[in-house]
C-alpha cells in the first residue's frame, strides 16, 4: 500500500486516476491511449516539479517516511554475507542498532546503523530506532573490533535520537555518546558514514564521527528535532515546519556549512520509490570513499578526522 | 576579600522573577525556604548554611571559588559567536539574542576560559555560565573548551572544566552539535599526553555537554543534588508514561549509577580539585612529558602535612 504524503497529493491524484483508466483499459482490451500518455507525462512533470522545490519540512516528512528503506533493507542489498553480531557485553543487545559483519565486494567492513521498526510492534521492539547506552557501547565494540584488524567500518544512520528513557539514563546514556565520540576519533581504520534517514542529534553523531559523511539528499540532520525545537522557542510544537526552517537541518544546507561531505541523490519522489537504485548508490558511494581511504596509514587516518571535527564551527575573533 | 563578591545582582527578566536572584538583601533559599541574608550567602559561596543548596552562580564567580586568589587569567576572550544560520526563532533574531544576553550577563558567551593554578597546580580552565542562554554551547563555548585542551596539551596543565549548561545552542543548529565531537575528540590527544582532566558538574549539568567532553573526565565530581541527565525529565515522562523516581538525575541518583566520582560541597571543592590534581602532579612529576622535563617548578614531593580532603562527612 502507498503512503502519500500532504504535499503529494496533486500527483496521487493523477496516479489514482490513471490507474482507473488503466484498469479500465485492460478491461476493454484497449491500448492505453492519448489521454493515459498525456496524463502519465502530466504526473511525471507534476512530481518532478514538487520534488525540485521541497521545502525544509517536506524533506523531514521524507527522511521520516513508513516506506522508506531502513539499515537493514541497505545492507541486504548492498553486501554480503551479512553476519550480525548482537550485544554490549554488559547490559543487552539492543535491536535499535545493528551491527556486523559484511562483504562489500571481496572487502570486509563492519556495518553498524540505526534501525526503526516497520510495523508496531517491530517499533516497539526496535524503539523506533532509538538507542539505548548498551546500543552505543554494542557499536562501540563492533568499531574497536573493526579497528584492531583494520577493517573499515560503515555506518549508517537514521535515529530520531537517543531513546529517552529512565532505564537509559540510570545506565549513561550521556556517558556512551560522549565515550564513542572520544573512542571513534582516534579508530585507525576508515570511518564512512552515511545519513540515510533521520539523523537526530548526539544519537546519531554517536555513530557518525567518520572521514567522511554522506546524505542522502531528502535526509535529514539535526541538533534538536523541529518539533522539540519548535516547542521550546516558539513554545508551540506544531510550528516544527518554521523550526525545520531555521535549523538548516537539510542535506544541502549542511553541504554549504562544511558538515558533510557530499549528497547522494535519491529516485524521484523519494528513496522509497525505489529501494533498489538507493542502495546502489549508497554501495557505489562507499566503494569509491573506501577506495579512497584504502592507502591511508591508521595514524593519518585519525589525524585527518581529528582535524576535520576540529575545524567545526563558525565564530569571530576580536583581539581580547 | 573580593573574589567572593557575587558581580552582578540582578538578572533582569520580564515575567517571574527568579528566586535565585536577590532582589534586595534577603534571598529566599530554593531548598528550605528559609530567607537568607545576602551577605551570609556570599560568605558560604552561594550554599545555604541551613540546607546546603546550591544557588548557581555566574562563571566569573564560580572561578572565584575554584582557583587560587588572583590567579586566573582569562583566554581565548576575544571569541565571539556569529549567527551563520541567520537563526529567528518566535520573536528575535540570534544576534539580538546574543546582545539581551551579553548585557544581561556582562560575557561575550556562555563560557570562560583561561589559565589559574588550583592549590598551587598550573590548570586550563573552562567555566561555563548557566546565566547566559542557559549555558549553551555553541561554536564559541566549543572553541574554548578545544584551545583549553590543546593549550593544556602544549604548555602540560592540567584541564579542568565546570559544567553549567542545558545542553547545546539550538540557534547554531548542526554547528552546536558538531562541538560535542570537536570537543570529546580532542581529549583523545590529552589523555595521549598524559594530562589530567577534572570535570566538575553543577546544576544543570544536561543533554549535549553531558553527552560530550563533561562525561569524560578522568575524574568527574559533582556539586549536591545537580541536575545530571541526558535527557529532560518531561520528555522522559512522556515517553515511557509513568512518573519518575524521587531524585532522578540528581547528582546523587547519579553517584549511585556509577557515573560520577565524587559528590563535594562548593566550600570544599578546590581542596578536593587541589588532591585530585596533586596525586597527578607527583605521578607526572609536575606534569611532565614522557621522558621529559616538567616546564613548571616542581620540587619533589613532600609528604602532605593533612593527608588532602576525604574525611569530610560532607564530602563523599
């Protein structure tokens, strides 16, 4: 079943209605006819041109999207001999992060990403990906396995943040973003990120301190959500789209502010549309980043990270 | 003595008036109740002598009471925040923001740094100022905390940072929170030059700076009853739809969880930084490089006549 969003509804429109006449038409044993052509090319330049001027908030809407693909639907189709590895070795295995395992070609990387749920009860085991401490430090362990073999680690993200919960906060969830931002930056071995979703604050920069990050290009990534942000300064949640507005949350705003690295493009209408051609590019993207990165000494490697975060941050300086 | 005088005594603000800022000479503690005299407060550091809550206090103040008299010189204090998203929430534009907080405040942001020594020990310090947008850190606070650990690194000081703070600047959106990699990064390069760091948390001690460099303290103390916690109370509420314990994220919920050291009451926290940092200094012989020379006048050590804090029933 399709999800449409509000701002598509002049397309789901045409779409239903050429549908109707293409249901009719086999009905008939009729050839699609002018009219179907004219309406298909109508729905096509229709979408296009919604597609060309999303708003801040559409692209939220999209990043968001019940269809869209998630981590695993990328790392199904984007490796092999995908082995997940479970656990924290303290506390849980948490199912809102994913980790393992993984050919990229004949190349072994560790794969580690955020994971919603696709249906409720999915969510609720998954807590729309929203991670737990034992999620953080369960990457934390795939990354410093990784790091001992020089193994490329790739993550992939798509949180609406960390899950705020007492039983997160009485085992550290501060604690196990702030260790992995530390632990992630000296890792001597290639770090890519991509955002394919929701990137949701220190839940997602706790997985995504990389040499390089990507986003895809109606995903999103933020210090606060536009709803939380909206609440606290326009004291009014439903005024998330104005709030989308001023964050520059979107991938192309965080291009110009030097935060990532490159935008992948999504099909048109939204990597839902089509699943398949996402993941290629988001696999393209990676080989060429870690082809990249593949001659790098782990020492440079982390140094190279180290100063690109550091360079982080937009400030005037008068002499005191 | 003059570093104990409190340097401004009115916050302005429109609505309420908060109770943690006199008014006239009288305050009313926030724990007991009970109406303190102004004067009383300075002299117990902004500490109930009844009740022994913590009032917050601005960073210049702060620092008073942490580092040895007359030693702080402030750096970096030429920074100051631009506005690169051109940031307007409801009502103001950043930028106008900024310039209600700076005159509010009397600080270009919501951080101080520079050098001080603490019982004698050459320390980099970082004081945030809760007074200013909550403590928020953004590019600027970022960049304080960064040159603080760098310099530390370079001139072989010890780091030691106070937490007062919200969380990250929303009005520098991705910005703010790229300082909680930038900072928690380099850290990596202290702990590589065998450098000390004390964090200190004072209330509020919250969200984005608690998920970065004030988590990662080689030791990490806290004033009584601060409020330490990643997330906010109402957002945990709502979220799991149950009412939660007494004392969450306090600092003494915290203590318990195994995520702070030590709780110490503000009278007794430089000589407890003072211990903390001299068992470092002889470990480091005067915080020494590997294999070098220490650029401070370390003498060897001589045994401590007190034997340092620890057996305070209020320290714990």
């Amino acid at each position: 079943m399709s999800v449409w969003l509000d701002f598509e509804k002049p397309v789901m429109e045409l779409e239903l209605k050429i549908q109707e006449l293409r249901a009719h038409a086999a009905e008939q044993g009729l050839e699609a006819d002018d009219q179907l052509v004219e309406l298909e090319r109508r729905a096509d330049a229709l979408r296009r041109d919604i597609y060309a001027r999303l708003t801040p908030y559409q692209r939220v809407q999209l990043a968001r999207h019940p269809r869209r693909p998630y981590a695993l639907d990328y790392i199904e189709r984007c490796f092999t001999g995908w082995t997940e590895l479970h656990g924290d070795r303290h506390f849980a295995d948490d199912p809102a992060i994913v980790g393992g395992l993984a050919l990229l070609e004949a190349r072994p990387v560790m794969v580690i990403g955020q994971q919603k749920g696709r249906d409720t009860k999915e969510n609720l085991m998954r807590r729309f990906g929203m991670p737990n401490p034992e999620g953080y430090r369960k990457a934390l362990r795939l990354m410093q396995l990784a790091g001992r073999f020089h193994v490329p680690v790739v993550t992939l993200v798509d949180t609406p943040g960390a899950y705020p919960g007492l039983g997160a906060e009485e085992r550290g969830q501060a604690e196990a973003i702030a260790v992995n931002l530390r632990e992630m930056a000296r890792l001597e071995t290639p770090i890519v990120t991509v955002v394919i979703g929701e990137g949701g604050s220190g839940g997602a920069l706790a997985i995504a301190v990389a040499n390089v990050v990507l986003m895809f290009e109606n995903s999103i990534y933020s210090v606060i959500s536009p709803e939380g942000c909206a609440s606290i300064l326009w004291r009014d949640g439903k005024k998330g789209p104005l709030a989308a507005e001023a964050l520059k949350l979107t991938a192309q705003d965080l291009l110009g502010l030097g935060i990532v690295d490159g935008i992948l493009p999504e099909p048109l209408g939204g990597a839902h549309r089509d699943a398949a051609a996402a993941a290629a590019t988001v696999r393209a993207a990676i080989v060429r980043q870690l082809d990249d990165l593949s001659g790098v000494s782990g020492p440079e490697l982390v140094e190279r990270r180290l100063g690109k975060f550091r360079g982080m941050g937009v400030f005037k300086e008068s002499p005191a | 003595m003059t570093w104990l005088k409190r340097e401004r005594t009115g916050i302005k603000k429109k609505k309420e008036p908060r109770s943690d800022v006199p008014e006239g000479l009288w305050t009313k503690c926030e724990g007991c109740g009970e109406a303190l005299f102004q004067t009383v407060l300075e002299e117990n550091l902004w500490t109930c002598p009844h009740c022994d809550h913590h009032f917050r206090v601005p960073a210049r103040t702060a620092i008073g009471y942490l580092a040895d008299p007359d030693t702080f010189t402030e750096r970096f204090a030429g920074l100051e925040a631009l506005d690169p998203l051109e940031f307007r929430d409801a009502k103001l534009p950043y930028p106008e923001r900024l310039k209600a907080a700076q005159q509010e405040t009397g600080q270009k942001d919501a951080a101080l740094a520079g050098v001080a020594t603490i019982g004698g020990k050459p320390v980099n310090l970082v004081v945030m100022d809760f007074f200013f947008m909550g403590g928020s850190m953004g590019s600027v606070v970022g960049e304080k905390v960064a040159r603080a650990i760098e310099t530390a690194v370079a001139e072989r000081r010890a780091l030691v940072i106070v937490s007062a703070t919200g969380g990250a600047r929303m009005q520098e959106g991705i910005l703010s929170l790229m300082q909680l990699a930038k900072t928690s990064a380099l850290l990596v390069r202290l702990q590589e030059a065998r450098l000390p760091f004390v964090s200190i948390l004072s209330d509020p001690s919250t969200a984005g700076v608690l998920a970065s460099f004030a988590s990662l303290g080689d030791v990490v103390l806290a004033e009584p009853k601060a409020l330490v916690g990643f997330a906010g109370a109402r957002v945990i509420r709502q979220t799991i739809g149950e009412e939660l314990p007494p004392g969450f994220q306090r600092a003494e919920f915290v203590l318990e969880k195994g995520f702070i050291d030590r709780i110490v009451h503000r009278k007794r926290m430089r000589d407890e930084v003072s211990h903390i940092l001299e068992f470092f200094w002889r470990s480091t012989r005067g915080f020494a490089p590997d294999g070098g020379e220490s650029p401070h006048a370390f003498r060897p050590a001589l045994p401590s006549a007190d034997g340092g804090p620890g057996t305070s029933a209020r320290s714990r």
